[in-house]
C-alpha cells in the first residue's frame, strides 16, 4: 500500500490524510473542570433536575456533568426491539441530546450492568462490583474536580429502586473518598491524580410546602424541620431557548428519551404563578451555606461555586463533626468544627449555636488560618434533661473572619434513650443502617419505617432490638403495644443487665387475631397497622414507632386431575377460592370495567396451575413474539412465586409475565410468557421450560381475556414451603397504543411491591410434601454495554481526557493512527500501538457508524480496512478506543 505524504488531499472523490491531526477540543494536558455533578444509575435519572442545570450553565456559567453508573440497557424500550448493549448506546444517545439541552456536554458511563428493577441495594451492590464502581467515581471526582454532587435517594424507602439507592450510597462515599488520600492512593501515587475536596452533595427532591411561582425559593418549609433545602424556580426565561421558560425547555428534554415512554410528555405550565421549584435536600457540606430561602435560584450554590453575599472566600471549609450521631439528655459531647482556607484568613473566630436549652462551651477563637491547612476547634454540647428520642436537632457553626466575610454550617445529632427498642429491621434496611453508622451518615435513614408483614389471621415472631447507649448497665421490660385486631402471646418481655454499648432483643409472638381486617394497601394508611414498643431502663422509658403490613393469604387445594391447559375453566378443575385480583396499586384510578380479574389456582405433585380472568375495556399495544417482554408496557399479568417465603429480593423467586396476545398472524397470534427480574430472566420456553400458557381474548367486542399456566415445580429456584409459599399477582392495563400502562391492579397490593416478596400474599398448599430447601443461584444477565464500544463515549474521552468508563487511562500514544485514507467505500488505517491491547474502531458520522472493527494488537503497527456502509458526510470522525490490563484510552480523527 502507498501511503500519501501530503498533509490533506481531497480529489476526485478521495480524502487522503497522513500524520494525522487527532481531535483537540481541550488541548490541556487536565481533564475539564467542572462545577456541578450529578450522579446517578440510569440514562434518564437526570432528567428532573436538567432546567435547574441548564439555568445555572446559561446565567451563572455553571458546568455540569453526569455520571451514570449503567447505560440503562436492561430496562424496557418503547421505540423497538433493542436490548442489551444496543439498547443501552441507543439510551446513551437519548441522554446526551436530553442534557444538551441544559449545556451539559460531558457524560460518565461507569459500565455497570443494568440488569433488571430491584429495591435491593445488597443485590445491586454485587452486581456492579462495589469497590470497582466507587473507584471509578472518585476517579472521575479527582479529574474534573466539581464543587457540588446532586445524586439521588440512598434511603431504603418504600418502593426506592435498588439502582437509584446504590448509585446515591455510591455517591455519598465518594464524597468523603475523593478528598481522603488513602482512599484508592494509586490513583495518587501511579496516576497522578490530587485528593479532591467536595465541597457539598445534595440528593434530589426535598419534601414540604410552599407557594408556587418565584416566591416558591423564599417560602419554603421543610417537611422535616432539621432538613436543609434549597430551591431553584424552574420558571426562568432561557435567552440561548429564545425566551421559553426552563420548565418548558425540561419537558423537550425529557422528550428526548423516548425508548422509556417520555416521547409525548405534556407541556407544563406556562403561567408564571403556577411553576414550581426544583428542590435539593443536603446531605453534607464542607462550606459555608447561605439561608435556604435567600431565593436568587442559586442558593444550594452559594459558598461552593458562587460566593455568597458577605460570606467567606471560595475555598473555605466550615465542616461540622460531632464525636456521636446519638446524644442522651443531659451528657455532653464533644464537636469539632473544621475550618480550611485556599486563601489566608486573618482574625478567624468560630462559634456553635445549639438549640434553645443546650448549653455550648469552649472558645473559637483561631486567629490566623492559613491556606489549605486544617483548624479545629472543639465544642462541648450538653442537651437538656428532656429529650424526645428520636428527635433530631442541628447543630450551626459560624466562622468569622476580621475582613473576610462570614459564613454558617451545621450537622445533625438525634436524641436517644438510655436504652432503645426497635423493631428488628428487613435484611435490606438493617444493610443500610449498618451502612449509614460506617460513614457516618446516619441521618439518611430518616424516612424510612420499620416494618414487619403478617399474614392475615396468621402469626409469626417479631424480634425487638435493643441497644444500651448508656454508660451504665441496664435492665428493664420491653412492652410492645399493637392495633386491635392483633394479639401479642406475652405483651411484656423482660431484659436484664445489658452492658454499656452493648446490644440485645427479646421476641414476641403476635397473632393476626381478625382475619376480617383488610390487607395491602386496602387497610387505612396505604396498609399500615401501627405498633409502639414501649422500652423502659434504669429511671425512665421511651416509645418507638413501628408497621405491620397485613398480607393476604389464600389456600391452593390439590387437584384430582391435571387441568388442560386451553384457557378454559373445565368443570372441576379449579376448585378452590376465587382470589380477586382488582386492588389497584398504582397508576390511574379505573372502575372495574375497564380493569378488574380473578385468579384460580389448583396443583398436582409436579406443577401449579393458575386460571386468570380479566376484564377490560380496551385492548392495549399487541407486541411481537420477539418483544415478548417488559411487561409495564400494554395488557398482560405478572405472577411470582417466592418458594420459601423468606426472599428479600427477586433474585430468590420465580416472577413470570404472561401476555395474552401477540402480534403473530401466521401462528393465530397466540399468547407468550417471559421471565422478569427474577431468579433467572428471559424468553419463557428457554428459561422455564416445561411452562404451558394457553389464553382466549374476546373480540367483537372485546371486554377482557383469559390467561391459563402449568408452571411446573421443577422451573422454580427452590423447594416450595407448602405452609408458607410466597405468591402475588398483578395485572398491567393499557389503554393506549403507545406502548405505556395507565393502571396496575393485583392481589398483595404496596408501593413497589414488584421488588417485595416480603410483602407478596401466602399461599399454602396442603398436601404437597415439603421437600428440603435447594436453592438454584440467580443467573444475572451479562449485556453491560461498555464504554469502549461506545463511539460518543470515545468522542468525548478524546478531548475531555476522562478515560472511557472512568477506568486507569492508559499513557499518552499508547494507541495512535500514523497514516489515514478515506474513499467513497472505505477507510484505510495503520494503527500504532505501544503495547499489546484490543482496540475498537469505529468511522462515525456524529448520529451513527458507518463502519467498525475490533482488533488485538500485538506488534508497533497493524494495517486495516475498514469498508463503509454509507459515503462520508462533512464532520465524520474515525474514533478508537484501547483497552489493555484493565486501563483504557479514546482517540478521535477528523475525517471530514
């Protein structure tokens, strides 16, 4: 081959280039720098929070970027048959055209597998490779060196997507990780990387009342007074979006993401007085903050990236540590507050404020604070001799200086009794509180209740925990009091000689008395039935709150026979009790017409049969045999069955969707089933073979379907418990062609209960024998898509020199392009390498690619031809990605 020595030539058709010119959007040798990061776990978690962004870029010159831990390619897809890493480029695409809006150029897939919705933070933990995820965050923190981290909710919560809750805990350990250099020092020592001190990390939303319009950043109350929260009117005109209000200019956003459904999302409000704020709730700063309602849409950012008016110098820390989360009534305690400066400060002088009836001793008076050097001053806090436990009080510290302004901090402490009863907490929040006391962070736990589920006119052992806060040994009774309609055994348990700092529980045995009392979310109060432990100690008692959760439960009877499986009730087939399955748990309100089932159930010795008939008044999107699959998008029913009835997530039980049409006129359009986010997800013949659907969907007209299933015991991941087999049925109604339900009705009806199987019903199935438990491991999906095929991944780490997935970068000219020949048909490379590694190659038109190839390098130079599947339009790149012992790099050519 006869390589051209001419800088550029074009002719004739041709584009020769030789020693070619990379890509240089940001010729610094650093990575961009940054304002603003959010961080999060899918593709679109953003979203909310783009008109806020998009404001501070555009009046404030804000940068922000975002960091996605998945590319979200196990979620569903509106707009094709897209899955796996396809889906998840396709969702990368949509997320850079939707926070283009807001300015933001500069987005961080981490790699991680987006595997299926969960509400566990411990499964999602495994998946993603805990440590390798967090060290890539803080990786990317260190490189582009933002002041403010928004993440979202890492509480527990009811309903709270596991995904959403790691990406945030993730978030939060980053803040402390990237400013502490024994955290991951080989980024420091091997890859020159700097310590990074955050200044402040907020989680998104923030609950409480205020009016509407721009008085909406000054007339805030929180929901939770010792919560800090900031606003910013998202009714600001955009002069780069020619005037539109940011509102508006969030809905196009939003619109972008279309494979989730967000394609036809309304237009807000334009009237002024009825827009509302965004809301950021603080988890920590490290700086001073200004009064949450100072309004001016930049608050959360004041004393981070904007000084605030008469506060201190950018760069000063006024951080707030007390030496305990929990304080007793009357003891003191110690806090420090540590002051920090980029800039000398003279004539510094610290104070704490604590709220009316604590007293505050110690002096504060630092003097001279030189630069990036730490100041402690330390305080004694001593609470007063009436404490609520559990209440929460904030603790502020106010530094000084002789002309340099003055700033406000503050931290959280609780109160607690001398010893604290709890209810004993489900496996995935006694995880989180337990991560919440190794970071610190205990306040986080805020929200969430302690809740236990009993089946209906069942009993079951509810554990309370007990902790001596003292410092003295104690005895005591603990009581627990509960709603009528339940019993409790022995209502009052004695504990004895309960050593300081150390912990114990006593049991009770609670009966479900009133088998008439309603279950799920058809009780008072969205399902909860209130308890109170009443704990007493050396001198006092104090009383914590608690939930049951009253699940339904119904009794399968063994079947004489096998049913056939045809969609049709024979007689004497089903024989045991009509389950009504019409509770609505979410979504639109609907009357029964429109959505509304039963279910029947039977089984033999090898197999549950269940005969499900649902009413409905519109039929929804018909999907082809090949999207059987995702079921939250037209008509269809979700049946689950948790084996032992001790799963904490789905990874442990058998959830299966069943669609009662497809879109199959050569087969007679015949009903599918497919695995959803369970312990092995997929195609239903190949993931639960043996399985047998049968269905009959009326027509002329059309008023609901049938669906029938044999779902052989062999199919399950473990022995069933035939005393307390878990099971629920939920059914998704859509009337629309759009590929989106309105309402979710089923049996054991909660918020999230999709990702509950603590809370599904019981099921109990006399005279099946009990085998002993032989649990099958879950089987995760392995689609990550990755950034190193990513094209618009590599683009951007070309110039913002961020390597792809936040992975170690490898060396500068590990991987060049020395010669490059383009045609009408092809595209002619040598590639110089000086290591052994895989490289990618892509030609992209900036939209797609026009050509690519993976090759291993293992010699100085490797010749390719890369034929194209389209000519070159003006602006096309060749792009390629490198990757060698776990380190990564991205380098981009102009082509055109």
């Amino acid at each position: 081959m006869r390589w051209r020595t001419t800088a550029v030539i074009a002719m004739c058709g041709l584009l020769t280039l030789s020693l070619a010119q990379p890509v240089q959007a940001n010729p610094s040798k650093d990575a961009v720098d940054l304002d603003v990061m959010f961080i999060g776990a899918h593709p679109d978690d953003e979203a909310g929070q783009l008109g806020m962004l998009g404001y501070w870029n555009e009046y404030h010159d804000m940068k922000a970027g975002v960091i996605t831990t998945t590319r979200g390619e196990g979620g569903g897809n509106a707009t094709g048959l897209e899955e796996g890493p396809e889906l998840g480029i396709l969702r990368e695409a949509e997320e850079r055209r939707a926070v283009g809006w807001a300015g933001i150029e500069h987005i961080y897939n981490l790699d991680a597998l987006d595997f299926y919705y969960t509400a566990s933070a411990p499964l999602t933990e495994q998946v993603w490779n805990y440590e390798s995820s967090l060290s890539r965050i803080v990786r990317v923190l260190r490189m582009t060196r933002p002041e403010v981290i928004i993440t979202m909710n890492p509480s527990a919560t009811q309903g709270n997507h596991g995904n959403h809750q790691e990406a945030a805990m993730l978030a939060v350990e980053a803040f402390y990780a990237a400013a502490d250099p024994a955290a991951f020092p080989e980024q420091i020592t091997e890859e020159k990387l700097k310590p990074w001190r955050v200044s402040r990390i907020f989680q998104s939303g923030g609950s409480g009342s205020s009016s509407t319009g721009p008085a909406c950043e000054t007339t805030f109350t929180p929901a939770r007074p010792d919560n800090v929260i900031f606003g910013t009117w998202q009714g600001y005109e955009s002069a780069r979006h020619d005037g539109t209000r940011w509102n508006q200019v969030t809905t196009w956003a939003r619109r972008e993401y279309v494979s989730q459904g967000w394609g036809g999302s309304a237009d807000p409000s334009s009237n002024p007085a009825n827009i509302n704020c965004n809301r950021l709730t603080l988890i920590d700063s490290r700086t001073p903050y200004p009064d949450p309602n100072v309004g001016a849409g930049t608050a959360a950012l004041q004393g981070a990236t904007l000084r605030a008016p008469g506060g201190l110098p950018l760069g000063t820390e006024v951080h707030v540590q007390p030496e305990q989360w929990e304080v007793l009534a009357g003891v003191p305690f110690k806090v420090k507050t540590v002051v920090r400066a980029e800039q000398a400060i003279a004539g510094g002088k610290v104070s704490v404020d604590a709220p009316e009836g604590w007293t505050v001793s110690g002096s504060g008076n630092i003097g001279w604070i030189g630069p990036r050097k730490d100041i402690v001053a330390t305080f004694t806090v001593t609470p007063p001799q009436d404490l609520t436990a559990g209440t929460r009080f904030r603790l502020n510290a106010t530094l000084t200086s002789k002309n340099d302004g003055a700033g406000s901090s503050s931290a959280l402490v609780q109160a607690t009794a001398p010893v604290r009863g709890t209810l004993e907490p489900l496996p995935e929040i006694g995880n989180f509180r337990e991560w919440t006391q190794r970071h610190k962070v205990q306040s986080l736990d805020a929200l969430i209740e302690s809740m236990l589920s009993i089946p209906s006119g069942g009993t079951r052992d509810v554990r309370v925990d007990l902790h001596n806060h003292s410092h003295e040994a104690q005895s005591g009774t603990v009581k627990l009091h509960v709603p009528a309609g339940f019993t409790v055994a022995q209502q009052d348990l004695p504990y004895s000689d309960l050593q300081p700092g150390a912990k114990g529980a006593v049991t009770f045995s609670v009966t479900n008395s009133d088998a008439s009392l309603p279950t799920s979310n058809r009780a008072p109060n969205n399902g909860a039935y209130p308890v109170q432990i009443e704990t007493t100690h050396n001198g006092g008692s104090a009383t914590e709150p608690g939930v049951f959760n009253l699940v339904p439960v119904t009794a399968i009877p063994k079947a004489s026979s096998a049913p056939v499986v045809d969609g049709t009730a024979g007689p004497g087939e089903y024989t045991g009790e009509v389950i009504d399955i019409s509770t609505r748990w979410e979504g639109t309100a609907a009357p029964a017409e429109d959505i509304s089932g039963t279910a029947q159930l039977t089984f033999t010795d090898d197999a549950l049969y269940v005969m499900l008939s649902i009413t409905d008044d519109v039929l929804g999107t018909v999907l082809p045999a090949e999207d059987c699959k995702r079921p939250r998008r037209n008509d269809n029913v979700e049946f689950g069955i948790d084996p032992r009835g001790d799963s904490a997530n789905t990874s442990t039980v058998f959830n299966v969707a069943l669609f009662p049409i497809t879109k199959d006129p050569a087969n007679g359009n015949p009903p599918c089933f497919a695995r959803e986010r369970d312990n092995h997800q997929g195609p239903g013949p190949e993931t639960a073979p043996g399985m047998e659907v049968a269905s009959v969907v009326t027509s002329n007209p059309y008023v609901g379907y049938r669906i029938e299933a044999k779902i052989p015991f062999s199919v399950l991941p473990d022995a069933i418990d035939p005393a307390r087999m878990g099971m629920n049925i939920l059914v998704n109604d859509s009337d629309t062609q759009d590929l989106t339900a309105q309402t979710r009705v089923g049996w054991s009806t909660w918020s999230g209960v999709r990702a509950d199987p603590w809370r599904w019903g019981v099921a109990t199935l006399d005279g099946l024998a009990n085998q002993p438990s032989a649990p099958k491991a879950p089987i995760m999906p392995d689609t990550a898509a990755m950034s190193v095929n990513s094209p618009q991944t590599i683009l951007q780490s070309s110039s913002d020199k961020v390597a792809p997935g936040g992975w170690p970068a490898l060396p500068k000219n590990t991987i060049t392009v020395p010669k490059l020949f383009a045609s009408d048909d092809a595209v002619t490379l040598r590639l110089r390498a000086k290591a052994a590694g895989t490289a990618n190659v892509y030609v992209w038109d900036g939209n797609k690619v026009l050509a690519q190839k993976t090759v291993e390098v293992t010699g100085n130079n490797l010749d390719l031809v890369l034929p194209l599947t389209a000519p070159l339009p003006a602006g096309s790149t060749l792009l390629v990605s490198y990757e060698r012992d776990g380190a990564t790099t991205g380098v981009a050519y102009v082509l055109s």
